[in-house]
C-alpha cells in the first residue's frame, strides 16, 4: 500500500474540499429527509414515508466516511485526475442518500393494544399515516380482521353472559403490532380462505343435495309401482251444514312390501289451464294394510271446513293424484320423496349458480 500524503497542497484539493462538499451534502440528505418526513417535499406525503431515527443514519454514515477516507489515502492514485476523486465522493454519497431512505421507512406507526385507550388512539394513528385513497380500504380490513376469528355463537354467548373480555382479548391479538399495510394485508389473507373454505363447504353440500335428489327420483320410480288407477273429487250433498268433500281411489299396491299408510298429492286442474285450481297433500292410513299384489277403493272424506270444502272448480276439472311416499307395516318410509323438498331443490340450484366449477 501507498500514501499520498507526500502533496499537501493536492491533499487540500483533492481530498479536504471534496470532503468539506460531502458535509453539506450529507446535512442536505438528512434535512431533505426530515422533510420527506413531515410531507413538505415536493408531492410526497408524510404517510408515504416511515419515521427513523437520526442516530442510526448518522451512525451508518460515519462508518462509510470512514471507508471513504481509506479509499483516498490507500487507494487513491496521484497520477489520476481529481475526477476519480469527485466520483469515488459522488458514488459514496448516492449510498448514503439510499440508505437514508430506507431507514426512514423502517418504523411505520403500529396498533398498540395494551390498552384500549392506546389501541384507539394508536388504530387512528396508523390510519392516519396511510395515503388518503388506502384509509376506507384499511377501516374495511380492521372490520375483518377483528371479526375474524370471532363465530357467531361466540357472540350470543358474550351477549348472554354480558361478558366480551373473551371477544376483545381475539380482536386484540388479531390488531396488535399491525401496520396499515399489514393490517390490509391480513384481512386480504383472511378473506381468501374464508372464500376457499366456503367453496369447500359448498362443494360439499352440492355433493350431500345431488345424492339425495337422486336417492328421491329413485324412490320415485319405485313408487309407481303403487298404482292409483281411479281418481274422483266431488261434494255429496248434505242435509244440514257444508256438503261434504269427496276424495274416491282406486288403487294397487305392486310394490313387494305391505303398505300401512299413503300419502298422496292431489291437483284439481282444468284442461288448457296452466294453474290448477287447487293443490294439497293428504294421507290415508290403511286399516290391516294393504298386502303386495292387492288392490282397494278408498272414498276419504276431508274436513268440510278445511280448504278441500272451499274448492270451487268448474265441471271440466280433472282430479289428479300422485303417490308421494308409502310406509311399511312398522310406520316407516318404504319410499317417498320427501326428503328432497322444494328448499332443497332451491338451495341446489343457488350453489350451482355460484360455483359452476362444481357441476
């Protein structure tokens, strides 16, 4: 290694006036950095830049005052031009600028939640260090991220115990330590697998209502085999009071199972007419059963008063009746159809509708 201490007057030139040129700018960087801070330079706003603390930078950039001044005493060449001096400086002092920078962003305000006072006043505080266009995004964010491990059981049981310590010690830990950016962050995170998770369920439950739709179509086509061969609606006069309804079957049971009860759908329609005139459901227990293979006519008679005795359909109408479940000689469904209702067949349709991937 060389020294170049043997000029002084080219020490003072080359060395000591770029050096005292470096000061300025130094103090420079750092004011311009205050004011980056506060929000008075140029159209940058204070919420764009963390705060930082001046001890660490001027720290930092004594030890590369340090590193300068041993590039030019050990590894300056005398025979170069003063050139190379000014950009060993300048190159030095872009290093400082951009690390000036950088250490003014590495402590953004931060929710505190050991207290609810600090919590409150720190939530504002960090609200108020984001970009004007972020804030509605980061209150929509702490909405989620508060309530996101939160069930609503959980809530019935704090409001019935009158106790919510449980539900402010989650959100707190959910908020604590959290940036704006982080808090946002979160919440997108947080919504992403509440999204997947209601997929996942869904996808589930088209599976659970498919099976079940298909198990009913089946019985369905088992229940054709308990035939209705005659169907009447009429009222028979009555000498005192409402006439009374009317409900004449002829069946057959072909199926290989006794029957104890039937439940039936009845329509009173009118040809060309797209709405019936009339359409209920009703049943009829079968006193000792209906055996494989037997046939029976049954002439039910429902309530006067009910809404059977209010059905006022023209001569034309046509009395339609379908099987709708049969019971074995214990009182269980042998088939039917009720358990795939129109909810069902409704909440199957909306699931489809949302998640098509699943079909």
């Amino acid at each position: 290694m060389r020294m170049v201490l043997h000029d002084p007057e080219r020490i003072k030139k080359c060395l000591i006036a770029p050096l005292a040129g470096l000061g300025g700018v130094l103090r420079n960087a750092l004011k311009m950095v205050s004011q980056v801070r506060s929000g008075q330079a140029g159209n940058i706003a204070r919420a764009e830049v963390k705060p930082f603390k001046k001890s660490t930078i001027y720290g930092t950039l004594g030890c590369f005052q340090v590193s300068f001044l041993y590039d030019l005493l050990w590894g300056y060449d005398p025979s170069k031009s003063c050139v190379c001096l000014i950009g060993i400086v300048m190159k030095k002092i872009a290093i400082v600028l951009t690390l000036a920078f950088l250490l003014s962003g590495c402590d953004k305000p931060k929710i505190d939640t050991s207290s609810d006072e600090s919590m409150k006043s720190s939530i504002q505080k960090v609200r108020e260090s984001l970009p004007e266009n972020k804030r509605a995004t980061y209150d929509d964010a702490l909405k989620v991220v508060a309530f996101s491990h939160l069930s609503l059981g959980d809530l019935m049981k704090a409001g019935m115990n009158k106790d919510t310590s449980a539900i402010d010690e989650r959100m707190k830990l959910d908020l604590s330590g959290k940036t704006g950016e982080e808090v946002i962050s979160y919440a997108d995170t947080v919504r992403k697998e509440r999204a997947e998770k209601e997929k996942i369920q869904a996808r589930q439950e088209i599976g659970e209502l498919e099976a079940k739709q298909k198990a009913a179509e089946a019985s369905l086509k088992q229940l054709e085999a308990f035939k209705v061969i005659r169907s009447r609606f009429y009222f028979e006069k009555q000498k005192y009071g409402r006439d009374q309804p009317i409900i004449a079957l002829s069946v057959e049971n072909g199926t290989t199972k006794a029957v104890s009860r039937v439940s039936f759908k009845g329509v009173i329609s009118s040809p060309g007419r797209e709405v019936p005139w009339y359409t209920d459901s009703f049943s009829y227990k079968i006193s000792g059963g209906l055996e494989p293979g037997e046939k029976a006519q049954w002439n039910l008679a429902p309530n006067p008063y009910s809404d059977w005795g209010k059905v006022e359909a023209p001569a034309d109408a046509v009395f339609t009746v379908t099987v709708i479940r049969i019971d074995d000689a214990e009182g269980n469904p042998i088939f039917g159809d009720g358990d795939f209702t129109e909810q069902d067949a409704s909440r199957l349709a909306k699931l489809k509708a949302k998640y098509p991937e699943s079909n």
